[in-house]
C-alpha cells in the first residue's frame, strides 16, 4: 500500500517497488510530464502490468456485457468508467515503455452468491479516537472467500477503442480531437489554472454548485449563475425568469439550448405539438403548456381536475391503506446465498382513511440489527398489516412494486425457502403489478395497488411544484394552496389525545407558517440525535444530522449495518427513520385529504 500522500515521495515508493519482478501495489503512483495518476490496484507479472480500476457498479457474469455499441463506439452507459481507465493507461504506457498493459474493471458481481452468513460484519468502520478519520478492520475467513463476489473485467478492447478514436458527445471543446489532444487540452487548463468553457444544457437542472436565495446573499457563489452567464451573458435579472430545465417531461431541453433558447417563454407549439388525449386525464403536452401558461402568466392557482379525479375516487374501497417502503441495495450481502446489489426492504410506514374521514398512523416495521435479511419479516409484517379488510391501497412512485416483484423472485429462488413462502408470494401477487413472462403484458393483481404518482400527473398541476411530480415538492404546493389543510394539520392534533393518531410524534403541528408561506414539513423533522449528549453527538459517525429523503434514509441505515456504535446511537437512529417514514405516509394522506376537500367545494 502506498499511503504517501506527497506526489513526488508516493513516485519514488513505487519505482522502488515495482523492482521486484513479481508484487502487488495499492495507490501506486505514476506521472509522465504534467500528467499525474495513482491506480487502485496494479499487479505486475514480470513485464505485464494489471491495472485495476475499482469501483461499485453492478456487473452481470451471467449475461453477455458488452462495452462496444453496435458501431464500435464505447458504450454511454460505460463511457465515464472507461475514460478514467483509458486516462491511466496512456499516463501508465509512456511512464513504463517496454511493458504489457491490460486494463480491468473490478466490481461486484450480481450474479456470485455471498458463501457464508454475516460477511458484511466482518468489514467494520470505526471511528478513530482523534475523530479525525476511520479505521477499517476485516477478518474474512477464507470460508468467506471461497466464492468471490468481486469480479475482474477485461476492458482492453474498450479502452483501446478510447485511444485510438475521436472524443465526442462530452463537450463542444473536444469535438473532433483524439483523446490524447483531449488529456493535453484539459492538462493544460488544468496547470493554468483556467476555467473551461461552460456547455449549458439540461444536465444544469442536476447541477450540484446551485446556490439559494439567501446563500447568495449571505455571499456564496453559485456555479450554475457563473456558467449561464458566461454562456448567454446573463444579468442577475435573467435568473428570476423561469427557464426550460424547470418544464416538466421536456425531451428537447438540450436542442433548444444550443439554439440559444433557454427561457420558458421560447418554447413554441412547434416544440411542444398540443395533443388531447383520447382517455381521462391531462396528456404529456397538455400538462407542459398548463405549466407554461400558468408560469408565464403568474397564475399561482392549482389545476385540480375535479370530475377525473372524482371518477377515481368511485372505485376505491374504505379504508384507504397509504404504505411507503424504505429500502437499501448493498454490494457486500449480509446472507448466504445472496447477491450483491439485491433490494432489502429495512423499513415501512402505514397510515389508513376510514370513510368518516378519520386518520391513524395504523403501522410501521423497522429491522436495524446488524447482518439480519429482513425481507421475509418485511413482507410478514406488511401482510399482517393489509389483510385484514379489502380496502384500496396506495403506493407514490412504482418503488413499493418493484421491491415486492424483487422479493417475490426472491422467496422463489431460495434453495431454503421459509416455511410459509407460497402464502407470501400469493399475498405479493394479490397487491401489486407484474409481467406475464409469456406474453409480457401487465397482469395486475385483485388489490394492486393506486399509484398517487400517475394520478397527480393525469389530474393535478400546482404550479408551487415547479414541474416536479415528487411527493416532496408536491406535499408543500397542496398544503400552501388549501385552506382546510392548514387549519387541520395548524394545530397541535397530531400524535395529540382526541387527535390523529401516531406511533412516533407527539402534540405535533405539520403547518408552520413563515414569511406567510407553509414550511416543508420535511423541513420539520426533528435532528436525529436530539436524545443523546453532545459528546456523543459529536463523536458519532452518520455524516447526515437530519434525515429528509430516501438516500439519506438508506445510508443511515446502512451506516448502522457496518459501523460500530453505541445502542443509545443505534437507537438514535432508529426513531429518527421512523419518524422520516410515517412523514411519508402521512404526506400521502394529506394529498388525498387535499383532493377531496377540492371535490368537495
């Protein structure tokens, strides 16, 4: 291992090293004039040198994986992964003329069966006491490593692909250069110390240097400012006028870009043809001009197809089941005979509507101990939950199916399958959506599940979502625009005596009011460790202090998987993803509650 972080010191280890005719080497380093690369693994046999670049994307042994495109062209979906690759072997080759240099890719293989129980316990994170880093500990047995789960791909043909064609399709900058022209371009920028020149498109609506409102004026910069305004010359003024990037399902963002057509207002029927729909419910173009003309116009009032949605309501049976899942894909499996990268399903939240009106928090699961499969249990307990009437039940997203068909062909394939596992997969089938394998249409089952997703985009348009149909920017847009909503959820009923009923809050008020607009109530979760000591607090290893959306969610989760903590941390956590899933649940209900307060009036 090369641990030197010092460029020229980390060079010479490993030129001293590498004299051996036979070694294996982490972090080496090289460089060849400005060019500067440490490989994550290089394995030298004599005079071939096996780079190894390593990195967390899934492969399939079982299934022919090509990284060539039909037209000899890298593969989009491999094309970033292998750049890097191709990088160190051109830096590799004239800084070690003479030798063999084959590339590989190493990563997990979906196809390997973990051999033994409990692997991912045996690589632990812990925290070093200066609370400046983490040590990594691993006792793997050789039990453990008797079926690999890492796999080395051979990229020589790819890579060799890279070196020897034109670079295109990444930057206008590169257009017709080879990609040693690229590395001496982008070297060049970089001892300079010069900034590339932009090349907006509709990647920016994912840009991750977007700084706020008040972060700008507290000073910050914002790099997506920076880069449109030397792109378009752009005054602070421009910003305040809606762009394209926020046009929901738009499919034209980078053409009308490169034209120069960035503002919403650019947009023409020649772009967006207006199409009717033959069946209930806005179409694509008929809700992306809702969204223009209500932009432009300033119209701030929702769009709620009454009639549609009333339509929708008729065939739903009391009591209304609001479920939400919480779940993780880790490469290391806890469990003999899984697989890298296979769903575990952690955690679900439950919430019913009688047809009174009437709301309870019903449910929940959660599993945070380390090394234990939970889907089975999950499913178990989800059963338990549904079964008890034929009430209609509502997912948000195609998420909670697609983690049930998983554990469906799951509980199938177990060469030892719980004893009840015909019930379970009966019960899955009965709730969700899948494809018949012969024919590969949809066969839905007696109970599958609403998805409130596609009803919002068939029924409802609130402009305070800008475009998106997420349950996060969607909640905030309903609880702003309905006087019902607030006067119900502005008091202290939730988790109150007489109130809504909850399993993790108490005397609680979802509608907080400030600047006279409704606050996110994600924005009102509490902090995860507001129970334990600041020096625990401090010292603890979730980077995360708030949970507020999934991925934090199934980080937080995974951090209790596989590093060392304290139970009074462990539970920290725990209360802190229930309360993150009932709000889930809960927003789910107050959309509905939205909805029907709307058909009412």
């Amino acid at each position: 291992m090369i641990n030197e972080v010092d460029y020229s010191r980390a060079e010479y280890m490993t030129t001293e090293l590498l004299q051996k005719d036979s070694i294996i080497l982490f972090e080496p380093a090289f460089s060849f004039k400005n060019l500067f690369m440490r490989a994550d693994i290089l394995k030298k046999e004599g005079n071939t040198l096996r780079l190894i670049e390593v990195k967390a994307k899934s492969y399939d042994s079982a299934k022919v994986v090509s990284f060539l495109s039909k037209n000899g062209s890298v593969s989009p979906d491999w094309l970033l992964y292998l750049l890097d690759v191709a990088f160190q072997v051109y830096v590799l080759k004239k800084a070690m003329p003479g030798y063999a240099v084959k590339p590989y890719l190493m990563m997990p293989d979906k196809s390997a069966k973990c051999p033994t129980n409990g692997m991912n316990q045996r690589i632990r994170i812990k925290r070093l006491p200066d609370g400046k880093g983490v040590e990594i500990y691993i006792k793997l047995t050789e039990e453990d490593l008797s079926e690999r789960i890492l796999v080395e791909v051979s990229v020589d043909e790819a890579v060799r692909a890279i070196l020897k064609d034109k670079v295109n399709k990444l930057h206008r900058l590169f257009d017709g250069k080879s990609i040693e022209e690229v590395i001496a371009l982008m070297a060049d920028y970089y001892e300079k110390g010069e900034k590339v020149k932009p090349q907006p498109g509709a990647r920016y609506q994912r840009c991750e240097f977007h700084a706020e409102e008040g972060e700008l004026e507290a000073g910050l910069r914002c790099g997506f400012r920076e880069c449109w305004r030397e792109s378009f010359g752009l005054t602070n003024d421009d910003f305040d006028r809606p762009t394209i990037l926020e046009l929901w399902n738009f499919r034209k963002k980078d053409e009308l870009i490169s034209e120069g057509r960035w503002r919403m207002e650019d947009v023409t029927e020649r772009d967006i043809p207006r199409e009717k729909g033959k069946t209930r419910g806005l179409t694509t173009s008929e809700r992306q001009w809702l969204q223009i003309e209500k932009t432009l116009s300033g119209d701030t009032s929702p769009h709620i197809d009454k009639e549609g949605l009333k339509g929708e309501m008729l065939s739903w049976k009391f009591p209304l089941h609001f479920i939400d899942f919480e779940t993780a894909m880790v490469a290391v499996p806890f469990n003999e005979g899984r697989h890298p990268y296979e769903t575990i399903a952690f955690q679900f939240s439950h919430h019913v509507v009688e047809r009174d009106g009437s709301v309870r928090h019903a449910g929940q699961f959660i599993e945070t101990r380390p090394g234990v499969f939970p889907n089975y249990e999950f499913v178990r307990a989800l059963k338990g939950e549904l079964e008890k009437d034929e009430g209609t039940i509502f997912k948000y997203g195609a998420h909670e199916n697609t983690c049930l068909n998983l554990i469906t062909a799951q509980l199938l394939e177990d060469p030892r399958p719980p004893a009840d596992a015909q019930e379970l997969v009966s019960f899955i089938r009965e709730i969700t959506e899948t494809r018949s394998l012969e024919t590969r249409e949809k066969v839905a089952g007696p109970r599958n599940m609403v998805d409130m997703l596609e009803l919002v985009k068939k029924y409802c348009y609130h402009p305070a979502a800008r475009g998106s149909n997420s349950v996060k920017a969607v909640l905030p847009a309903v609880l702003e625009g309905s006087p019902y909503l607030q006067e119900f959820y502005g008091k202290p009923i939730y988790g109150a005596e007489g109130g809504v009923k909850s399993s993790n809050f108490k005397d609680w008020t979802w509608v907080v009011k400030e600047n006279g607009h409704v606050r996110d109530p994600y924005s009102l979760l509490p902090k995860i460790f507001e129970d334990l000591d600041e020096e625990k607090t401090r010292d603890f290893l979730i980077a995360y202090e708030e949970i507020h959306e999934g991925g934090a969610a199934a980080m937080a989760w995974c951090k209790m998987q596989f590093s060392d903590m304290t139970d009074d941390e462990r539970e920290a956590i725990a209360r802190a993803l229930l309360k993150y899933c009932e709000l889930d649940t809960l927003a789910m209900v107050m959309i509905y509650q939205g909805w029907a307060d709307a058909i009412r009036r």
